[in-house]
C-alpha cells in the first residue's frame, strides 16, 4: 500500500494570515469615538472571524460623536476603572455573604 503520510497533517496545518495596511482602530465610549492610526497590521489566519469595510454614507446617519483621540483613550479609562471598582465591590458583597470565589 502505497500513501503518503504527511498528506492529512498539511490540511491541518494550511492557515490564510492577512496583511493589512494603513489600518485603523476605532473605539467607541457611549456615544464618542475616535480613530486611531495603526498602519500594517498582521491577522493570523485562524483569528479571523470577519472582516469588511465601513460604509461612509451610513457612516454619516450615525449618531456616534467624533472626538480626539487622547479624549476617548482618557474616556476608556475612566470606563475601566469605574468597571473594575464595581467587580471589587461586587467580590467584596460576595466575600461577606461567604460566597467568595477563588482565584486558581
């Protein structure tokens, strides 16, 4: 019997990877945005789920505000820690009730 053993691992082994350039990140905070510059950007193949472009008539019915960019990053910030003061309070409610939970 002749085959060639290495013919199923090459399936598995077969990922597309993607090259982008002149990308950019949008982050959203409530109602603002703001885009950041990322220039070439590298997706490895099994980390794509989808990809398209942004309509910019739609783009311009959107109720979303533009602002700077170090006001959406300050912004994302406070977002953040305001989330992250609300688990440690939440942890703590739980610690008093005995129903704490362990970290691994």
């Amino acid at each position: 019997m002749n085959y060639m053993p290495v013919t199923a691992s090459l399936m598995e082994d077969i990922d597309t990877n993607l090259m982008l350039h002149q990308t950019v990140e949008r982050i959203h905070v409530g109602k603002e945005y703001s885009d950041i510059p990322q220039g070439v950007f590298v997706v490895h193949g099994e980390n794509v789920v989808l990809l398209g472009e942004i309509d910019l008539e739609k783009e311009s019915d959107s109720p979303l505000q533009q602002v700077s960019i170090e006001e959406i990053l300050e912004e994302q910030r406070v977002e953040q820690q305001t989330k992250q003061e609300a688990e440690k309070l939440n942890v703590q409610a739980l610690k008093e009730r005995g129903l704490g939970l362990s970290n691994p």
